[in-house]
C-alpha cells in the first residue's frame, strides 16, 4: 500500500462509487468517465549537484457522454468539478445528434474482468529523495573518478486510472514507477543509459551507472564511421527506437481500419526474421502494463510480429467496430491529438546470448547504443531516418575496436528485422513519446545491411 508520503493522486477509497453516482446523473444515452492520474518525484543532477528537483502530480477527469451513437468529450482536473463536466458532456453530445442526419456509432465498454498483476512495489514506495540523492551523488563521483561528468534523473512516480461505464465497466489501478537516466561524458566519450519499470529494484542503477561510466571512457578518440552498409549490433535503446516505429507501419487500427500498413496488406505474411517477436502485452512484467484503457476494456496481448509473421493491430472501440472486431483495450487520449488507439507498452521477446556473444559474432561491423531525432521517412517501406549517438563502436574480430562518431543513417526497419540473427536476453525499457503511461522495451539484436550515410543500394556490407 502507499506510503504516507507516497500516495496517489486521488484517494481511492469509494472513488468507482463516485464515478458511478456522476455517470448516473447524465442525461444521455451512455457515459463513460475516466480518471488518468500521476504524482511524481524526480531528482536531477548535473555540474556536480542536484539542481531542478520536481513534484508534479496532474489529475484529469475525462468524461464521454452519447446520444444516439453521437460522443462529445469534457474535462476537469478537480474530482469537484466532475458533475459539471457530465452536464457540459451530456449537452453537447444532444446538439451533435439533434444536427447529426443519422445514428452514429459510439458506444461505452461493458464488464470485464482484469487479470491480477503486481502493479505497486514497495521497493519503489521507498525510493524516497534521500534515496535519489544519494545514488545521484555517488553517480556523480564515479564520474568525476573516471574523470568526467555525469548528467542525469532518478524518479519514482505513482500512476492512477479508473474508468466506469454506464455499459458495466468498472475499474482502478495504482502503479507504482521508477525511471533512471544518465549521460556520463569523459572528454570526447558519452555513453547513455536509461531504463524504467514499476520496481526500482529491477532498473539496476547502480551497475548501470559503472557500466555506462566505463563505456564512456571507452568511448574517448572517435573517429568518423564510414558511409555504408553495416552489420550491427544494436543495443537495448537502440532497438526500442525502432520497435516504437512499427504501430506507424500499419499496426494501428485507425490505419488498419483505412486499408493502409501491413495489417491491412500483408496480415499473415512474414516480414521479419523467425527471431523476431513484437507484442503490445499490458501483461508483461516489464515495462509499465496497465490493465485496461481509458475506455474501460480490459486489454489484451496484441502480437504485432509473431515470429516475424505479421499479427494484428491496436484498436479502440471505434476502429473495432470499422475492423469487424473487438477493442484490444488500446484507446488513448493524448494532449493536442485526436483520441486513437495507441500501442503503450511494446515488448519484443528476449532471446539466449549476451551482448558480448553477439558481437563475438561479427567479423566487421558497428555496434550503436542508441539512436536519435528518428523520424519516419516512408511507411510503406518501413524506412526511417535519425542519428546514432554516445558509444558506439567499430567491431573487428568479434571484438569492440575503436569508437565512433554519431552518423546519419536512413534505412528501413522492416529490412533489418528480417536480417536479424542473435537477439539478446537483457530487456530494457524506455518512455514513448506523448503516450501516456507508455514503454517500449527490448533487448539488443544482430543483424545485417545497416546504412550509414550516404551508401549505395547494392554498397557491401562492412
């Protein structure tokens, strides 16, 4: 349970029969009330001290209400302000079907039963600003040991939904998270860590720290990487970059409902290497699962690559009932965008070998940390283009060789993953862009091709 200094941001106690008494005072057809809540504690260092230390909690009572099919949505951050923003809801989803000339199709969620996952660890309840600061100073000293710096954030949050329906449904959820991020740099070398999940036990700051301190002294004297066609070996982050790109190759149901992507085209079809698994699964211990929507369905593992054979996508209740299906549990109300389903916690499957041993295997090659300012080029293809960034190195003779430089690459992720052939066992997660409560998470991955720079198609890889 929380802890006294540690708790969530709305009392919890009878919060569904609060909701439930606010959805029955509305005056329409079906109503849907939803709570996306987060208190949050984050220790920031760099220059050799903690400077910018926040709290942040954010709360938003989201309400959709439906006449005749016709949805309209209000908001309050005050459980106060929630009859209020029943009737505004109520009212103006009556003007959208008084000037609508037909029914529409909007519709709420019914019962359903959630599956039991440990969501809250006192691990995390503890990892208190005495805590962070403590790791954050001796994160600096190694550092300064090592004879760099080190920039970074250790966090701990607690996540609340709830959501009820008129249809049945009725749930809430308290998650605890940790997060921890740095960039130690010793003269020219960076190396780069991040990593999340709901225990703070799991992230392994402190090896983290000394691994990407000696990274970043490994990484001193880069040299420019050649244009060309790579082997790679990717590590977590890297990959978790690219796996973050598949729900815009067709994985979601708003493109799959439009007949565009790959599971709209090539559903069934293999796509990528037979090592190569991609699930949505808000079942997974890792990451940060959550086990229903904002619109009240339980979700579901959705597999997008099933032993690189192409499964399904993410659907809300509105891209389900245009698919013919049923709602995966992915509806998503991010700020300044249209509600969609959203893919929040990607996992792709570990495999058996170390980083070491993937690397063992490359005669020559590259091995990248991570990537940077990503973006998508051409989604038919699956090319994206972005940056490689922090410790990266050449790789000769099975062997980690001389760092390198950042470079450019522009390449299409579909063709990678069918070339992959080593999948590491060490899963680590990162934070999705705009997506509430979203993660990706993935281990390291061999494969073949990789273009750097400015290569040639039918260039030789390195």
């Amino acid at each position: 349970m929380p802890t006294d200094t540690f708790t969530a941001p709305v009392p919890p106690e009878q919060l569904l029969d609060r909701l439930r008494t606010a959805a029955g005072r509305a005056d329409c057809d079906a109503v849907e009330i939803s709570l996306l809540g987060r208190a949050g504690e984050y220790t920031r260092f760099a220059g050799g001290r903690i400077h910018q230390p926040q709290d942040i909690t954010e709360t938003q009572f989201a309400v959709r209400a439906i006449v005749d099919g016709h949805a309209a949505r209000a908001t309050t951050g005050t459980l106060g302000g929630l009859d209020s923003v029943v009737t505004d809801a109520a009212a103006l989803a009556r003007q959208l079907a008084a000037g609508a000339g037909r029914s529409g199709n909007a519709t709420v969620a019914g019962p359903g039963v959630t599956g039991r996952q440990r969501l809250w660890h006192d691990d995390t309840a503890q990892f208190d600003s005495a805590a962070r600061a403590r790791l954050a100073a001796a994160t600096m000293a190694a550092a300064s040991t090592a004879g760099g710096s080190a920039a970074g954030m250790f966090g701990r949050a607690v996540t609340q939904q709830a959501v009820v329906t008129s249809g049945g449904a009725a749930h809430h959820a308290l998650a605890t998270e940790a997060i921890g991020s740095l960039t130690a740099a010793v003269a020219d070398g960076t190396s780069h860590w991040i990593d999340l999940h709901r225990s703070v036990d799991a992230i392994g700051a402190e090896e983290a720290v000394e691994r990407t301190v000696r990274e970043a002294v490994a990484g001193r004297g880069r040299i420019p990487l050649p244009d060309g066609r790579y082997t790679v070996v990717l590590g977590p982050e890297a990959v978790g970059e690219l796996i973050g790109f598949l729900e815009a190759f067709g994985f979601s149901g708003e493109l799959a409902a439009a007949g565009v992507g790959l599971v709209a085209t090539s559903g069934g079809q293999r796509v990528a290497a037979p090592l190569v698994t991609v699930a949505d699964d808000a079942s997974a211990p890792t990451g940060l699962p959550l086990p229903f929507d904002v619109e009240g369905t339980v979700k579901r593992r959705v597999p997008l690559l099933e032993a690189g054979v192409v499964g399904e996508a993410v659907t809300d209740l509105a891209r389900a009932r245009a698919l013919g299906t049923t709602s995966t549990g992915h509806a998503h109300v991010a700020r300044e965008e249209v509600p969609a389903p959203v893919a929040a916690n990607l996992l792709m499957s570990p495999g058996s070998a170390s980083e070491q041993e993937l690397v063992a295997g490359v005669e020559r090659g590259l091995y990248v940390q991570r990537f940077w300012y990503t973006r998508l080029v051409d989604r038919v293809a699956g090319t994206i283009t972005g940056v490689s960034r922090d410790a990266c190195f050449l790789i000769e003779d099975g062997r980690l060789a001389r760092p390198v430089a950042g470079a450019r690459f522009t390449h299409s992720v579909l063709d990678l993953l069918s070339t992959v052939d080593g999948v590491g066992a060490a899963l680590r997660s990162q934070p999705v862009m705009n997506v509430w409560n979203g993660a990706a998470t993935a281990p390291a991955l061999r494969g073949h091709g990789f273009r750097f720079g400015a290569a040639s198609v039918g260039e030789e890889t390195r």
